[in-house]
C-alpha cells in the first residue's frame, strides 16, 4: 500500500485552501445578503470567479506556453484573488451608491413631510349645486 497515494499535492492543498479563502472573502460582498436566495448568490459568485479565472489563465497558457506550465497553480490562484477583491470592491461600491441614493431621497421625503399638508383642489360634482348654479338643489 502505496501511503502517499492518500495525501494531496501541496499544490493542490494549496488551491484548495486558497478556494476556500475566496469563498470566505467573497461574503464579504454585501449585495449577497440583499438577494432572494443569498447561498445561491454566493455559490455562482465563487463558480464564476473560477470560471473566469480558468479562462483568463487558458488564454495565457494558449500565447505563453512554457512560463503558463511553471506559473500553473500561482498565476490561477493570483487571478482569482484579484476578481474576487475586484468583485467585493465592486459589490460595496453599488451598495454604497444605493444607499446614498435613498439617503438622499430620504432627506427629500422629511423635507417634504414636514410641511403643512393641504387637500388637494379637486372638482366635487355632489352636491348638486356644483352642477347646477345658482340653485341649491334640483328638487325645486
């Protein structure tokens, strides 16, 4: 029995916990929490950081052959970081902007509220004076 068949490459040990760290970073993105489903949100977040990663070190390694071999793990696990802090920035940037927007419309609103409010000038076709002038009623 082979022992070390059992055991991870520390590279891959190194992936996998480099995955598990994105993962954990990436709830930091507020946006998470504001979904119907925040686990689904933050399940595709981390498959399309990976995905995306995948593809941009696909296409070095397509131009760049021999330094994508040696750089394989580094330069997957050092895009990925990069989308994935350039995805929390990103995700606080619109919170911020959000909240700002209903800050400032939430200023306008108390603005507003506090000012005496008058009914509104609406043409009222009863009683039937209104439609009949100079008479009080139609019965005469």
């Amino acid at each position: 029995m082979n022992v070390s068949a059992g055991f991870q490459s520390p590279a891959a040990l190194s992936l996998t916990r480099h995955l598990v760290g994105i993962g954990l970073v990436s709830l930091i993105n507020p946006l998470t929490y504001y979904e119907s489903i925040p686990a689904t949100f933050w399940a595709s977040t981390i498959l399309a950081l990976v995905v995306i990663a995948a593809g941009i070190n696909a296409f070095y390694a397509l131009f760049f052959t021999a330094s994508a071999k040696k750089s394989w793990p580094a330069s997957f696990i050092r895009i990925a970081w990069v989308l994935a802090v350039l995805w929390v920035l990103g995700g606080w940037n619109e919170y911020n902007t959000i909240r700002g927007r209903s800050a400032a419309s939430n200023t306008t609103e108390n603005v507003v509220s506090h000012e005496p409010r008058r009914p509104l000038k609406v043409l009222h076709l009863w009683p039937p004076k209104l439609l009949h002038p100079g008479h009080g009623d139609l019965t005469h």
